[in-house]
C-alpha cells in the first residue's frame, strides 16, 4: 500500500511539473504575438485547436461516456474559474514583463493554502502554511524593483494579480471534481464552451479573423501545449491534493525568467538568485513531507 501511495505521488508530482513547463511555454509564445492580435482571438484559438486532442484522448479512454458529467456544479466553477485565469493571463501579459506575470502567478499556493480549508475542507498542516509563506517571500524578492506592484492603475498588475486567485479557485475545484468525473473528459468539457465563449465574443466585437494568417503555426502550437498543459493539471489533482501540488508551480518562477532573460531581453536584480533558492527549497521540503493524506 505504501509503494502505491508512494508511486501516484511521485507520478502526481512528475504530471505537475510537466504541467508547468507546458504553462511557461504557452505564456512565451502568447507575448510573442499578444501585440499584434486580439486576446480574445488568441484565446478562441487556444481552445479550439485544444479540442481534437483532448477529444481523441477521452474518447479512446472513456468510449461512450466520453462527454458524460457527473458533477455539472463543479464542471461550471472549474470553467469560469478557468476561463477568466486564463482570460487574465493572456491579457496581463499584453502589458507586463513574462517573469513579472510569472512571479504574479505564484501568488496561487497561498490563495490555495487559505481557500482549500474553506471549500473543500482539505487538511493544510502548518509546516505547509509556513513553507507556502516562505516560498511566497522568496516570490517578491525576485521581483525587479522597477516594477511598482503595489499601484493599481496599472491593467497589467490589476490582470496579472486577478489571474491566480482565480487560478487557485479553479485548482481547489479540480480536486474536488477529480473524486467525481474523468480528468480529461472535464478539460474536453472546459475546452468546448472556451472555444464557444471566446468565439462568440470575437463576432460579438466584430474582430477580423484573417490576421491570424501568418500566426496559425503558433496558434496551433499553443492549443496542443495547452491541450498537453490540461490533461496534465488534470490528473495531478487528481493524484494528489492541491495544497501539495501548488507550491511545486514555484519552479516556472526561474523558467519564467530564464525566457525572459532570453528570448525577451528582460532583466532582473541579483535578489532573483536568493528568491530562487528560497524557492528551490521550501518546494523540495513540501514534497519530501510525508504527512500528506492521500484519498483513495
């Protein structure tokens, strides 16, 4: 029993961090073209070019319950939630720095840390508070000090602070749907009506569709990473709790920053370094606790 609990763990654990890389990815290429097309555009084709594949998937696994729903309330709070942490995300980075609005997003282990005692009645012990609070420092110390958090006329922050609060409502109910529903039937389920709100939304403000002509290698690009990004998030919480599983989003902090630094000439202060670590190790300690309760 131990080697199983052992073993979705680490699985869990492998899934998150696949799902991470796959969040910074998506995040890279939507600031690559966020300038020249609509949000809302990028956002349709996210989901849509996310269809086939997640389509393929749960009907070679489910057959004919493919698009079958047990908890119809919790696939709505996961979908807007989802909808609008994406909708911020997308649109934050129109605006801020890709490791600004990376850092921003690892605000969710505390949203989470807080909301899952509350919503889902899930056990959060204090050595996990006290880690997640400690990660979070380290958070805001690689914050380049050029960047004036704390003013809200700035859409950028406004968007790039709303994102992971409702990231971690999204995250807290993905745990609570992974005990009813089939993961990947669910982000087939999210996936479909994004594709229609943000469709719907495009006609709706009459945005022209033949711009994208020269973008369609990213767009679709996008919508297979985030096809691969949910089946991911899916199953981990799934797998795992989200008070475990949230701190590991920590990582895409120095990912964030390294493409950046990279591809976007962003820079940052030495702090970054000391963030980082903090980072590294409160991460590695809230993995290598082993007073998580798993559910069967």
């Amino acid at each position: 029993m131990e080697i199983i609990v052992k073993s979705k763990k680490s699985f869990g654990i492998s899934l998150s961090l696949l799902e991470v890389t796959s969040t910074i990815l998506i995040a890279s290429l939507v600031k690559l073209i966020a300038v020249e097309l609509s949000v809302f555009l990028i956002l349709f084709f996210r989901y849509l070019f996310c269809i086939p594949l997640l389509f393929l998937t749960s009907l070679y696994q489910r057959k004919k319950d493919t698009f079958k729903i047990i908890s119809k309330s919790g696939l709505f709070v996961r979908t807007v939630a989802g909808l609008f942490s994406f909708g911020f995300l997308f649109a934050a980075l129109k605006y801020i720095d890709l490791s600004l609005m990376t850092t921003l997003l690892n605000t969710i282990p505390l949203f989470v840390t807080l909301l899952a005692p509350i919503l889902i009645n899930e056990r959060v012990g204090l050595f996990k508070i006290i880690m997640a609070l400690i990660g979070f420092m380290g958070v805001f110390l690689i914050i380049n000090p050029n960047y004036e958090l704390l003013k809200f006329n700035n859409f950028g922050i406004i968007y790039g602070i709303l994102c992971p609060l409702c990231a971690s409502i999204m995250l807290i109910s993905l745990r609570k749907l992974g005990n009813t529903d089939h993961p990947t039937t669910t982000a087939l389920w999210y996936n479909i009506i994004g594709a229609l709100v943000f469709y719907l939304i495009c006609v709706i403000i009459n945005i022209d569709f033949k711009i994208i002509e020269n973008y369609y290698f990213i767009l679709i690009l996008i919508g297979v990473l985030s096809s691969l990004q949910q089946i991911c998030l899916s199953y981990s919480h799934k797998l795992l709790p989200v008070s475990l599983l949230a701190p590991l989003r920590y990582i895409s902090v120095p990912l964030g920053i390294l493409v950046g630094v990279i591809y976007f000439d962003e820079t940052m202060q030495p702090l970054f370094y000391l963030g980082a670590i903090i980072i590294g190790l409160t991460c590695v300690l809230i993995v290598a606790k082993k007073d998580i309760k798993i559910k069967s």
